[in-house]
C-alpha cells in the first residue's frame, strides 16, 4: 500500500500533462482558424 500514493501521484501527473496539451493544442487550431478567416477576409477587400 506505501507505493499506491506514487502510482495514483504518476498518475495524475500524467493526466494533467495530456490535458494541457490537449488545451494547447484547441488554442492553437483556434487561432490558426482565426487567422485563417482574417486572411480571407483581406484577401476580399
């Protein structure tokens, strides 16, 4: 039992890693696609 605390800690540190880079990566498509709609708006002008 002395080394559940270090799976569920490894764990967790895992889960938090796939989740921020799982919001990185929404905020960068986000942005591309922001940009992307920016330029075709320019590019209408």
């Amino acid at each position: 039992m002395n080394r559940s605390w270090v799976i569920w800690t490894v764990l967790a540190v895992c889960a938090l890693l796939i989740v921020g880079a799982m919001a990185w990566s929404t905020n960068k498509v986000l942005d591309l696609e922001r940009r992307q709609v920016e330029a075709e708006a320019a590019a209408e002008l």
